[in-house]
C-alpha cells in the first residue's frame, strides 16, 4: 500500500510538471505567432539579452533605465522595482512556474514595462527576443 502511494504521489508530481511546462509552450507559441503576425521574425534571445541589459533614459529620478534595473540581470533571482520597491519574482520559468502562463498577463507587463523603461512600447521584434531570452532562463 505504502509502495502504491509513492508511486500514485510521484506519478501525480510528474503529470503537473508536464502540463505547466505545456502551458508555457502553449503561451509561449501563441505570443510568438502573435508577434509573427505583427512582423517579427523569430525570436533571438541573444538579441533578447541585448535588450534585457541596455540602458535607456528616463526621466528624473531615474534617468537611466533597463529591464534589468527592476528584474537584475540574472532572471534567476527576484528583483525590486526601483519607483516603488516592490519585491519582484524571478522571470525565468525554471526557477517561477508562473512564469510566461498567461498571454493577457505579458502583453500587460510587456506593454507597462516597455513604456516605462523605455519610453515607447516594444516592437514586435523586440517583444519575440525578449521573450525567447526569458523562456531559455
């Protein structure tokens, strides 16, 4: 009986690990053909790290802005959001499972964070590099 709940326990533990990373493919292709749509090319995640760490200007009191600024460089970790301090979780889907699940929940912070940072919103392009970046992390 022990045996048989293992077994059932682990199965369960494998089955809900496939569907979440399912549920990134899916979000994931989906906000790619979207972006496909719009012009993009494929996404380049180098050309995505590019972006993640260049720096924009702002306006005072943060004149110089980058993804990174809030997020860190490393993707891995959690950030804080320079205006307001608030606590980030980490971006990278290996660490957050959350991550990259739900199309309305990126184009939301892609359309905030881009204008934020850097004064405009993302081209399709660079919404695709960014997210092939963030998805290898």
């Amino acid at each position: 009986m022990k045996n048989l709940l293992i077994v059932f326990i682990t199965t369960s533990f494998l089955i809900s690990s496939v569907s979440s990373v399912t549920a990134d493919e899916t979000t994931v292709n989906t906000l790619m053909k979207s972006y496909q749509s719009q012009g993009a090319k494929s996404g380049n995640a180098q050309r995505g790290e590019l972006f993640w760490n260049k720096t924009f200007s702002g306006k005072a009191p943060f004149n110089e802005r980058s993804c990174k600024s809030c997020h860190t460089a490393n993707l891995k970790n959690k950030g804080e959001h320079v205006r307001t301090g608030k606590n980030l979780k980490p971006l990278a889907p290996s660490i957050n499972s959350l991550s990259l699940t739900k199309v309305k929940k990126v184009n939301k912070w892609f359309k905030r964070n881009c204008k934020w940072t850097t004064g405009k919103e993302c081209s399709a392009q660079e919404k695709a590099d960014i997210l092939a970046f963030i998805k290898q992390q």
